[in-house]
C-alpha cells in the first residue's frame, strides 16, 4: 500500500502462528481479512508460511497484531471470522480490550442439536448471559441481529434440562393480527404459527424437531401469544417475552405479574421497531424506565456492536439510528392549548 511516511517511523513485528492452516484462516477468503486489517490499520502485512508480519508505524503495528490475537481467540471460540467479527477484533484493539475476548470461551451456554457448542460472541452478549444468570427479570433490548431471543431460548433449555425450571413459556403479542386471533382460520396452533415462528426456530436449533414435539405433547414447553397469558400465575418455569416493544403498558404490566415462585423471565425487543399505533405508549420503553435501578431486575441494551449477523446488518442499523437521532434533535415542541370552563356560582 502507499505510503508517504518516513521510513524511520516505521517498525516490524512478526507473529508467529501455530499452523499454516491458521495462517490461511486469518488471512480469510481472497484475503479479505487482512486487507481488511492493512485497511483500518494502515499497516502491510505479509505472511511467510506460519508467520505473519506487519509493518507499519508502532501504534498501528501493535493494534493490527492485538487484532489477529483476537481472531485467534474467536476461532477457538468456533466463531466464523466473517467482515463483521473482524471489524468487532478491530474495535476492541483499537481500545486494548482484545484480550477480553478470552472470557466468551469461558462462557459455555449449551450445545445445539446438532452437537454445536453456543458461546456469546461479542462481550455485550456475554453481560446479557450474566445478567439473564443473576436476575429473575432480564431485559434484552436491542437491535435485530444481536442474539437477544436465541440466547434466551438457550438459556431456557440449558436451565430446563438441568431441572432448574420444569416448563419453558414462549411468548410474543400477535400485533399484526390485533391479539384478535379469533377471526384467523384453523386451531389455536394455526392461528399463532406465523407470529411464534421466530422461537420455533431457535427451539428446534437446541432440541430437534422431535425432541421439541414430544416436550410440547407433555405440555414442557408452551408457546402462546401474550393474549393468552392472563389471570395466570407462572411457577416454576422460564418465560421469554419476545418483541416486546409491540406490548402495551398495560399488556406488559399484566405480563410482568406473571411471575410464580421459581421462575424466571427474559424479555427481549428492539425498541426502533415498535409497530404499535401512534397513540399507544411501548410497554418496553415504558418499563425499562420505570423499572431501572429494581433489585433483581436487570435491563441489558445491546448496540450494533453485538450484531452478529451480515456485517451489513450493521451498516443498516447505524444508519438507522443516526437518521432517528437526527428526527429527534429537529422535532418542534408541541404546545398544547387547553381551554377552561369556569363554572358560575
């Protein structure tokens, strides 16, 4: 790459990596990993059978070389280096925080069906994890992408096959059918399939399809929209509340209530998809403020840092939020005028 500096500036480090294969795997597809690292580092890098060396000014060679120990950290973790897991290595280089990725392989959550092992992959999920271990209530807000209602539902499973619970409860709010599933046709079963598919997917991931039926025929596992969950006190169970930012104070206060003796309730939503009607207050929003700072209740805010998938994902987003941030500092203050009856004596 070109390069303008005096060479007296520049310095060398090499790293030694334990195999060629290794080698090749931070180097990525078409070398897009490391162009990606002589890119936001401004370093040139070349590699030489297992070893890897850099060359550039001393800050930039040390942080590109905190960011392949980081790589290394993530595929022992068996993190795919994709764009977007690379780009969170160089994040945490940037701020000397590389070695904290060590902590995700110490964060065992469980194994899917199919005898994969479920880490955090980002130290924002890692907290979620914690908190979700040390609270009855936790909530997960945050953007689409960032593992909320997949690492509950992990959560739920590990805590149901070690019989810390007996029953795990799914649930959403039918939003787009109004909670008014009556008028839709077939079963119950039929009727809440399309707004619930989002936690059968995570349910047959760590179970298996067969394994998920058969706990369903014996009630273990539920999974209903919000509606359904009134006048009912839920003991001994794991309950996930997913999309929440579509509840109602009302509907989230009712579901909140819900709460039985052993048990314990994670809620997830992202709070810039609320597709309520503008006359209605999120109950997410509503709760996250009025319950901060409850004992035993944890509110976790995932950014597009924790995003795990597409790196594009995590374009959209901040894109999203600079253009909300934007809206809110140019919206006008509305006066309200109000008019008074005064009654005559």
């Amino acid at each position: 790459m070109p390069d303008d500096r005096e060479d007296i500036n520049l310095a060398e480090r090499s790293l030694e990596l334990d195999s060629i294969e290794l080698a090749a795997a931070i180097f990525g597809s078409g070398d897009q990993n490391i162009h990606l690292l002589e890119k936001e580092f401004r370093v040139t890098a070349v590699c030489r059978g297992s070893v890897l060396r850099f060359t550039g000014e001393q800050r930039d060679v040390d942080a590109a070389a905190r960011a392949v120990d980081g790589m290394v950290t993530l595929m022992e973790n068996h993190t795919p280096l994709e764009e977007q897991t690379v780009r969170y290595c160089i994040s945490l280089a940037r701020g000397g925080e590389e070695k904290r990725l060590r902590e995700l392989n110490d964060d065992f959550v469980a194994v899917t069906a199919k005898g994969r092992p479920i880490h955090p992959k980002t130290l924002g999920q890692k907290e979620y994890l914690s908190a979700i271990r040390a609270n009855s209530i936790t909530f997960g807000v945050g953007p689409a992408g960032t593992g909320k209602t997949y690492l509950a539902v992990a959560m739920a499973v590990k805590a149901f096959k070690s019989k810390d619970v007996s029953r795990i409860i799914l649930t959403r709010p039918a939003v787009e059918a109004g909670e008014k599933l009556g008028f839709l046709p077939g079963d119950l079963q039929n009727k809440v399939d399309p707004y619930l598919r989002p936690l059968y997917d995570g349910l047959f991931d760590l179970l298996g399809a067969e394994t998920f039926q058969k706990l369903v025929e014996k009630q273990a596992i539920e999974v209903a929209p919000l509606a359904y969950m009134r006048g009912r006190t839920l003991d001994d169970s794991f309950i996930i509340l997913d999309e929440a930012q579509n509840t109602t104070r009302e509907q989230m206060k009712m579901f909140l209530t819900r709460l039985g003796f052993g048990s314990k309730i994670v809620i997830t939503g992202d709070v810039t998809q609320i597709d309520l009607p503008d006359d209605k207050v999120s109950g997410l929003k509503d709760a996250v403020r009025v319950l901060d700072g409850v004992k035993d209740i944890a509110i976790c805010r995932l950014t597009a840092a924790d995003v795990v998938r597409h790196a594009l994902v995590q374009e959209i987003i901040s894109a999203y939020e600079r253009s909300a941030q934007k809206k809110e500092v140019k919206k006008p203050t509305r006066q309200i005028q109000g008019r008074y009856h005064q009654r005559k004596n």
